[in-house]
C-alpha cells in the first residue's frame, strides 16, 4: 500500500514511493522506499511492480519488529555494562574486603605481642619484687629466730636440758606437775 511520495521540490519529479505491507506486517514491518523505476505499470488502484524490486526496496523508517529489535539490542548492550560494572566492582569490595581482614590481623597480631611483652615485662617486675619480699621476710625471720634463741640462752645459761625446770614464781606450782596424786605420799 503506497503511503506517500518523496517528491524532488525544484523539478517536481517523483523520487520514491513509500509504502508499507498489507494489514499487521504494516505497523510491524516499517516504511519502505521503491524507486520510479522499479514500478512495471500503474493502475488506478493498483500499482505493479515485481517480486525482487520489493524485495530490495530500502528501509525508509522503521517499524515496530526493528525498534524492539534495537531496544533489545539496546537492552542487552546495557546488561552486560551493567553487570560488568557491578563485577568489577564487587571484586573491588572483595579486595577490600580481604585488606582490611589482613590489616585487622596483623594488627591483632602485633597488639597480642604488645599485650605479652607487656604482660612478661610486668610479671618478671613482680617476680622480682617477690624475691625481694622473700629475701626480707627470711631475713627478718631468722633474724626474730636468732633474738628468740639469744634470749632463750640468756634464761637458761648453759645447754638446758628436757629435765631442768624453768625459773617460776614460788608460790606456783610448776606446770608440768599438777597430779593431785604425787601429794598423798
């Protein structure tokens, strides 16, 4: 079905007839151009022309299958930037991701070696001052043994043995000799 014409404006000459199909195949095919001298004959209601002219004929705009086609093509063109887009830049997170993981242990690393540096450092301070308690306490000790036993030798001069009475009050018994039974003799 002849649509239109593409007319030359200085001479008035036809330059092509554009026309569509038949019905659906119009709106889905497009608008094509057939020049003047692919037609064979023209009739009021007809125009003839043959099977390879139309064939050939160039499309003039597109119709609707080669616009979904572009979108398509369009669409799958902005997928796949789209996706390798989102690609690279999930392995950027990844990378990122795995640095950070690496910073974070060696930095747990380094601040576990602190903390026992640290904590050795302080423990061989506290040792130290143990020993150094532990060399004041014996020597006060032995120094309160030797004043305990000074003055045991100043009560009893010589080797005082298991037998001999310590100094008591006169009036006391001794305390060792409390049998009520010793007395009836």
């Amino acid at each position: 079905v002849v649509k239109d014409y593409q007319i030359a404006m200085a001479s008035g000459q036809v330059l092509s007839y554009l026309f569509v199909s038949n019905g659906w195949r119009a709106i889905l095919d497009g608008l094509y151009a057939l020049p003047p001298q692919a037609i064979l004959s023209i009739g009021p209601k007809r125009i003839i022309v043959s099977d390879s002219a139309i064939q050939q004929a160039q499309l003039f705009e597109e119709g609707l299958t080669q616009k979904v086609t572009h979108a398509a093509a369009h669409f799958k063109d902005d997928y796949a930037k789209t996706r390798q887009g989102l690609t690279q830049e999930l392995t950027s997170v990844v990378q990122d991701t795995q640095a950070i993981a690496s910073n974070l242990q060696q930095t747990t690393q380094q601040a576990a070696q602190q903390a026992t540096t640290q904590a050795k450092q302080k423990l061989s301070g506290l040792v130290g001052q143990l020993q150094s308690k532990t060399q004041q306490v014996t020597q006060q000790v032995s120094q309160q043994a030797q004043e305990k036993l000074s003055e045991v030798k100043t009560r009893w001069p010589g080797n005082p043995k298991a037998d001999d009475r310590p100094p008591s009050a006169p009036d006391s018994p001794a305390p060792w000799d409390d049998d009520p039974l010793d007395d009836w003799e």
